[in-house]
C-alpha cells in the first residue's frame, strides 16, 4: 500500500511538472539537452529536498553537467579523506600537447584487429547517439586526449577511456573516499533480518536491476568538454580518430564520483519512499523480498526508474526476474534455505571453470608473466573473499615473487607449481560462506 500510494503520488507531481521539465531542459547547455530531455529533474530534487537528502545539490549539477578536473564538490554522503590533485587544471591545460602526444605515442602500438574493431563499432554508435563528436583540428589542439581502448571480458567488450595517460585524473582532488554496496552489504542485510525472525523467516527472493549505458545518460559541464578528448584506434587507418564527449566518460575518476552521487541518491529513495531492501552497487541494484510481495517490489523499483528516467535492462539476460537463487556482482546467492534463517554466497560454476583452467594451463607452460601472475593473484583473491578459510592465503603471497620478476617469463620452482595445484585443488573443494544470524555472534579463535 504504501509503494502503491507514493508511486500514483509521484506520477500525478510529474503530469503537473511535464511543461516545467521541458520549459527547464531547453535553458541548459545545448550539448546537455538530448540526454537529460527523458529525465524528471524538477520532480527528482523535490523528492530528494522532501526527504532531507544531504546532496540534493546532485540534481543541480546533473543539469549543468559534472566536472571532471579540479576539485570536485563534497557530497556529504562518503567517509571523509582528502586526496589534493597532483597537478593544477591550468598546469594539466598548459601540458596538454605534451600528455596528447604521450596518448598518441601508446595507439601507434595497435590491438588485436577483431578487438580493435569491436572496440570502434561501440564508438560508431556512440557517435549516433550523440553521445561523441568528431573534433575539429583546432578543437584538437586545446584538448587533453584520452586513450580509448577495449577490454575483453567474457563474452563482452568493455570499451575504456583511460583518463590517467593524458593527465586528467591526476589533476582531480576529492574530499571524499568513495564507497559502493559490495556482497558485504547485502550479506550484512540479510543477517539483519535472520536475526529478527529467530523462529523462522518468510521464503526470501531477490534479483538484480543493472541501469543500461550508465555512465552515458549522464552528462558533463562545459568545461569539461572543451578540456577532454578522446583518441581511438580506425581498423583500416594508420591515424587515430579524435572525438569529444557530451558524457561522461569511463574512465574518469570524476566520472566514478559523479555517477555515484546519482546512484546512491536513487538508492536512497528506494529504501526511504519505497520500502525497498535494496543495495547499490554503482549501476547494478540488487533487491531483495519476500516472496509473496516480489511482484510488488517489482513494480516499485522499475516505476522508480521510469518516473524518473533512468534507463534499464528490460530484456535479455540482465532482466532476470526473482528467484530463490540468483546471481550478482559476480557471485551466487543461494535463499532455498531462507526459511531456516540461512543463506549461501558462493562462486558461479563458470568462475570456477575458468579460474581451474587459468591454473592449469599456466602449470602445462612451466611458468607464466608477471603481468599474468598479477591479474591471477588479483582472481584469485576475489575468489578467496567469498569462500570460508584462508587455506590459500600462503600461495597468492607466493605469486607475489613472480610479480616482482624483472623478465617477460618466469619459470615456475618447485614451489610455485606447489602453489598452483593447491589453488586448484582449493577451488574445487571450497565452501561457500554462510550468512545466518550467528555470523556476528561467531568467533574464529587462531593460534
């Protein structure tokens, strides 16, 4: 009842507001005005300001655009920690022709050509959407140029705009240390609620919401645009091709603050207005119910998005429905056995595939990189976060000593094949961790 009445609530406010919104969005930046046209910002800040929301101000800088240089605004919403900018935007536009040549200079060394490819057919569509433009060669000149480069993740390709080669990021200061709802979140909500049912809890199900091109239905200020380029790779051209952005770019750390700012605010109106057990996890919301009310909380969290805009995943793998065992932010979250006051977080079958073969194929070649060695330890440390024990703790720190390695290839001692077939086995034989009431009550004595 009471998401059903704070919905019709705000749909009849936003009928009220349609001529203010429109009247709104065409006094701002004209580079600004397709992205933000769909989106209910009067309405937004309203009910931001109605629930003493601390950064209601968010709703003003989306309708400017964010910054990407300088020192960006303290939200009020994150731990405290200042971080000073390594250099100052005047030095960073006084250096530019020298960082765009560095960028430059790293795109003479091309990608693998189906990479490449893929990684330009994103950016062709990205120009249609409006979302980039082509530069002209004195726009050219007075911009920093990011390195636009695609990243192979599973079945996808991620397209990355790195920031820190042409000296953007190092010129940003932070008032805050950002934070996002990781597992630990939602494994602290659910042991919350273990422990007010101690006879028993309703059947509990849940599922996740992922907003589509997240970073991209924000945009960014004026300034920034005219300081940011971005340089990518032509399959068939030997020259890069320079763009500018209207969005926000992924790869900005001014970016990853302005987008979070904007997540935890729709997060927050979830939790408050509408009752949602929910977390926020940058783009990806994760939600939990009880079963008998999932449709409900359905409703509620995708008429939260629409009234306000935001798009989402409808379709397709992403736009799972509810179930007693789903999967987020990388990991399976198994609630048959909710009713028992118990849930089980562990690692997808794939994972565990892909993380055994990765080992094995390193121990069948007698050695590996210290660049492999690095991105094993770091997949092999998310696995150990989310299974019981620290049985394997001994063998990441031994793959440390190949990281360290000054060569393109290390061969593997006695020892580090030691380590690898343990991290094998340990893979396959590992528990999951359970969430249950008991789990702050519980105590690991170690000697």
């Amino acid at each position: 009842r009471t998401r059903i009445k704070q919905i019709r609530a705000w749909t009849d406010r936003a009928a009220q507001l349609r001529v203010a919104e429109a009247e709104a969005n065409s006094k701002r930046p004209a580079h600004l005005r397709p992205t933000l046209a769909p989106k209910r910002l009067l309405l937004f800040k309203e009910i931001l300001i109605s629930l003493d929301y601390p950064d209601a101000k968010v709703v003003d800088e989306v309708c400017r655009g964010f910054e990407l240089a300088g020192w960006l605004p303290d939200a009020g919403i994150f731990p405290k920690r200042t971080r000073r900018p390594e250099v100052s935007v005047q030095t960073l536009k006084l250096l530019c022709k020298g960082y765009s040549a560095e960028t430059l200079r790293q795109l003479r060394k091309r990608q693998d050509p189906d990479l490449e490819q893929k990684t330009w057919e994103e950016t062709s569509q990205e120009l249609q959407e409006g979302w980039l433009f082509r530069l002209s060669e004195e726009e050219s000149k007075k911009v920093v140029l990011a390195r636009r480069f695609g990243l192979r993740q599973k079945l996808k390709i991620r397209t990355t705009d790195d920031c820190t080669v042409c000296g953007l990021n190092s010129s940003v200061g932070l008032h805050e240390r950002l934070r996002v709802h990781a597992v630990d979140v939602l494994a602290s909500m659910l042991q919350f609620t273990f422990s007010l049912c101690p006879k028993g809890c309703p059947r509990i199900v849940g599922r996740t919401y992922d907003l589509k091109s997240a970073y991209k239905q924000f945009g960014i200020s004026l300034a920034a645009r005219e300081l940011l380029g971005i340089a990518v790779n032509r399959p068939g051209e030997s020259q890069p091709v320079l763009l500018g952005t209207n969005v926000l770019p992924f790869g900005a750390v001014g970016s990853v603050l302005a987008f979070l700012r904007v997540s935890m605010a729709v997060w927050y109106i979830g939790i408050r207005s509408l009752r949602l057990a929910w977390s926020a996890f940058y783009d990806d919301y994760t939600v939990l119910s009880k079963e008998g009310s999932a449709k409900n909380a359905a409703w509620a969290a995708e008429s939260l998005f629409r009234i306000l805009g935001l798009r989402f995943a409808e379709e397709g793998k992403k736009a799972t429905g509810f179930a007693s065992t789903f999967r987020t932010l990388g990991v399976e979250v198994c609630l048959g056995l909710s009713c028992e006051g118990l849930c089980l977080v562990t690692h997808t079958p794939e994972r565990k595939q892909e993380l055994t073969e990765e080992l094995s194929s390193h121990l069948v070649a007698g050695g590996l990189s210290p660049k492999d060695a690095e991105r094993l330890r770091g997949r092999v440390t998310f696995f150990e976060g989310y299974t019981f024990g620290r049985v394997a703790a001994s063998c990441v720190r031994k793959l440390g000593s190949i990281i360290d390695q000054p060569v393109p290839f290390v061969k593997l001692t006695p020892q580090h094949e030691h380590c690898l077939q343990t991290l094998r086995e340990h893979i396959a034989l590992s528990n999951p961790v359970e969430i249950s009431a008991k789990l702050t009550d519980t105590f690991l004595c170690v000697h």
